[in-house]
C-alpha cells in the first residue's frame, strides 16, 4: 500500500508523535511519503535519524516548486476558480483563513500535479487544516485515490471550515478521543465516516528499565509557552516544596517563556529545579523514568489526550494532569492518575504531595496505567486500525460505495 501523508511540516521537535505513526506504519509494510505544506525544519535530518526515520521519503516546499504550482494554477483555471469559491464560501467571516488558504494555493497546485502522474493508493492528511483544500482538489479529480483525513485537536477547535467540507464527503475521518465525536457530529459530519482510533505510543521501544526513582523527583514536559500551565506548574511545586523541602522538580522542553519562567523561579524562592531545554525524544523519556510523579497543567483548548502523559505514564510516574478534552479516556481520575480543575495549582500540590508520601499507591497507579497503554494505545494496534480502515475504504470505493459523495460549491 502507498500513502502521501500531508503535514504542514516534518518532521518538527514537537510532533515526535508523527514519528511514532510513521515509523509503526512503514513497519506494517507501508509505502510512506510525507508531503510537506512548509519549507523543512532546519533540524529535519538529525530529527529523521532521532526517530529511526532515516530513508523516509519528505517532500517539502522550496521556490522552485513554488513556480511550478503557479504555472498549474494559471494553467488551469476551472479548478483554480473552483477552490477559490470553495474558500471564499467557506471562510468569508474570517480574512485570516482566506488570506492562509490563499497562500497554500500555488503547493496545492503542485502537489496535485505531482500526485497525477504517480497516484498513491491513499491521501491522509494528518491535520485538518489547510491541507483540505489538497484533500478536495484531489478527491474531485482521482475518484481512485480514498482520501482520509485527521481532525481532532487545534484543526477542530478553530473550526476552518473547509476542513468540515473535506470531513463531509472523505472516505473515513480519523479522532483520537471519543470526546471529539459529538464535536464533528454538531458540524454535521456524517458520524460512521469517523473513526476513534487512539494515537499509540511505541511500548517496545520506550519501556522503563527499572533504574531506581530519585526520591521526591517530580518532572513536567512541553513547549514552555504561557497555556502549557508551565507557570502554574511552579506555583504548585512552590506548595509542594514547603510541606516537603526536599522535593525537587525537572521542567523538560524549551520556548519563548522561558526566561519568564526561570525568573518566576526564583521569585518563588525554589531550590532543586532544572530547566533542561530541548532533548532528544530518548532522553526527555530517561528523565520521565527518574521521577516518581509527573505534573501536567496545561489549560490549552486544543490539548486532547497529551501524548507526553502517555510517555510519563510508560516510565511508571503517577501523574497528576488537569482536565483537559477527553482526559478521562487516558487518566482515570483516582484509579491510575489524579486529575484537577486547570490553573488548581492548590489541588494539583496536594495530588502531587498525597503520591509522593504513598510509594504503594504510585506502583499501584503505575502498574495500571501501563496495561491501559498496552490495551489502548499501542501505536501497533493504532497503525493497524488505519490501515484497515483504508482497505475497507478501497473495497468501498471500487464496489461504488462512495460514487453518491460528490463535491458541491
């Protein structure tokens, strides 16, 4: 099976997730490309061969393939015409998403016309943004190729909405929370196009190793922006290290608070706190396997089931996360996790406290939270999903299934 897996951009520091589901479907005997809306990161080599990616197939924008989609788009101006009506029907209330939609246009064009020479069997877009305008182009003009798209985070909540006419008329729309359903329901998606599949971790490849917890070691992780909760975070271990001064704290990931929050640091007088900046995926995991309780305070809209929680979770820390968008469906509250109101940084102390003074509730927790990841969130069993949703979806296709789902402006 051939797939075009359309980004805006990959490989990035911050989709090691991405990675995992590439890396679990070439496994699975899946041709892989990744297709690229944006220019490639800098770091895009050295973050390939980090995640065991190296020989993958990226195809991501320069100028020159710039040129080449505008030559597409003045050479064919029915379509041109089409998708510019689509976006100015869909989006006309929001000049941003015009003016992006307008822009992604000429790779839009390119992309098409590099797909038309050398069809894949299926064209996913992993977000729902503005890869729909590629996603509509395509399924109008290759009724041979299931096009499949994800929507379920950031891609939902801002409600772009030509990502919901690509979602109304696509062979299957994937989510990865059951919470999300009746999101897409409201925006009138046709409810058996979607597919909960869950994002999966790689168990075999991140297991703890059984190396000793550092006593009182409490670690967070994340883009150290403003709704990550990294300030909040501080407030609580500030509680938690007045009832428990021997505490100490690891804060992984770097970005543009951080100075901010170094400061916020001292103010509130901590000791025991490392800001480690940016790690490779291996080592942010070997410090999650050091600490005995991991803290996640995001307050994000568009946090859905944090795939960092899922890693905390695999190197056996009890953790104490805030209740963001289907987090019950990953933490079930006081059966192997704590879960607090967002910004609680009062609750979110004493959870953390209550764990570290219970070593015997911690491995309880622990001990649960990895079978729940072994059941539902193996990236094996995640990719396999996909794939089977993709034969189905070409059995559907060439029996005529879908031959009623055309595309109206």
């Amino acid at each position: 099976m051939t797939v075009w897996y359309v980004f805006s951009r990959f490989p990035a520091p911050s989709e090691t997730f991405a990675g995992t589901d590439l890396r679990a479907l070439r496994q699975l005997g899946v041709a892989v490309r990744a297709v690229n809306l944006r220019p490639a990161h800098p770091r895009a080599g050295e973050l390939l061969r980090e995640w065991d990616l190296a020989g993958l197939a990226v195809d991501s924008v320069t100028p020159g393939k710039l040129l080449v989609g505008l030559g597409a788009m003045l050479r064919e101006p029915a379509r041109l015409s089409w998708l510019l009506r689509v976006i100015l029907a869909d989006n006309w209330r929001r000049p941003e998403q015009v003016f992006k939609s307008l822009l992604a246009l000429p790779r839009v064009f390119q992309i098409h016309r590099r797909l038309a020479a050398d069809p894949p069997e299926v064209l996913h877009l992993f977000w729902g943004h503005y890869a729909a305008l590629l996603g509509l182009l395509v399924r109008r003009t290759h009724p041979e190729v299931v096009v499949t798209q994800f929507l379920g985070a950031y891609d939902l909540r801002t409600e772009y909405r030509t990502s919901v006419r690509l979602a109304r008329v696509a062979h299957a729309v994937f989510t990865h929370a059951r919470a999300n359903v009746a999101v897409l329901a409201r925006t009138g998606v046709d409810a058996a196009r979607v597919r909960v599949v869950y994002r999966g971790m790689d168990l075999e490849r991140f297991q703890y190793d059984g190396r000793p917890k550092i006593p009182g070691r409490v670690a967070t992780a994340g883009r150290l922006v403003a709704d990550k909760g990294m300030a909040e975070v501080l407030e609580a271990f500030a509680r938690v290290q007045r009832e428990l001064p021997s505490a100490s704290l690891c804060l992984i990931g770097d970005g543009p608070e951080r100075a901010a929050l170094e400061r916020r640091a001292r103010a509130l007088g901590l000791r025991g706190v490392e800001f480690t900046g940016y790690l490779p995926h291996r080592e942010v995991f070997e410090r999650l396997c050091a600490a005995e309780v991991f803290l996640f305070l995001s307050w994000s809209e568009s946090e859905h089931l944090p795939n960092v929680v899922k890693e905390a979770m695999a190197a056996r820390c009890a953790c104490v996360v805030s209740r963001t968008t289907g987090i019950e469906e990953l933490v079930a509250p006081g059966q192997w996790g704590l879960v607090v109101e967002a910004r609680d940084t009062g609750a979110a102390a004493a959870g953390v406290l209550q764990l570290l003074r219970a070593p015997d509730v911690r491995e309880r927790f622990a001990d649960r939270a990895l079978a729940h990841l072994r059941e539902h969130f193996d990236v094996q069993a995640s990719m396999s999903r996909y794939r089977e949703t993709w034969e189905g979806c070409k059995v559907c296709r060439t029996s005529g299934f879908f031959t009623g789902s055309t595309i109206r402006v």
